[in-house]
C-alpha cells in the first residue's frame, strides 16, 4: 500500500487535444502534478464523451492501480474516440470530460476547444491507454 496521498484535484492541470486534423478520432491527455510534493492517481485515465454512459475502456486491458506523480511532473495518455471499424449507431458528442482518477470530477473539454470537426466528436467503443510519464 502506498503512503504517497491521492492527489487533489486542484492540484492538477488536464489537458486535452486532437494533434492531427487528419486523425479526429485521436486525442492526447495529460496531468500535471502542480505541487511541490508527489502524490498519485490512477493508472487508467477516466474519460468519458458527451452525456453518454460509460467511459473509455483501457487498452490493454488492466484492472485500477496507483500512479506515482513527481512534483511538477506529467503524464500522459492517448484516447481513441473510434476503435475498430465505427458502427452506424457510432455517436457523436459535443465535449469529452477528462479525470485522472475516477475520484474527480473531471475537467470538460468542448469539442472545438479541442481541435474536433465542427460536427463533434466521434464515440464508437472508445479505449484509453494507460498514464505514462512521456507523451511518445
């Protein structure tokens, strides 16, 4: 059991962006560790779109675990909005809310802020992979 405290929501910074308008169904996440101490999250990034249930399934495959962020340190993950071949009944949504452990709230990002099409943001069995300390 780890005696690093969770970290406070407060005390992060959660970005969001698609990178490539010719890959909209791609968005890169961070976290920002803002303090002066460490302190952890969780290893899976909650992710969700819109008002639809669910969030983003973790790819691989994990169960939840702690992730350790040095003081001022980031990590990152990679959100793909359309896995495997999209579904007619695929959706679209106007934000993705992002936390980095289930335990927040999260921060919304409108799909324009975020550099998606004028129509939104594609879901269709969207995945997540794990927080990693570089954004390669």
């Amino acid at each position: 059991m780890s005696t690093t405290p969770h970290c406070p929501e407060s005390a992060l910074t959660i970005k969001a962006s698609i990178p490539t308008p010719q890959h909209p169904d791609v968005v890169r996440i961070s976290a920002t560790n803002r303090t002066a101490k460490p302190c952890v999250i969780d290893r899976i990034p909650t992710v969700t779109f819109g008002d639809l249930d669910g969030a983003a399934e973790p790819d691989p495959p994990t169960e939840s675990a702690l992730y350790h962020l040095a003081p001022g340190s980031t990590a990152y993950a990679t959100v793909r909005t359309v896995t495997g071949r999209p579904s007619p009944s695929a959706r679209t949504v106007d934000f993705i809310t992002v936390a980095a452990d289930p335990s927040h709230r999260g921060h919304r990002f409108d799909a324009t802020a975020i550099g998606a099409p004028p129509a939104g943001i594609r879901v269709w069995t969207p995945t997540t992979t794990w927080w990693r300390p570089t954004p390669a």
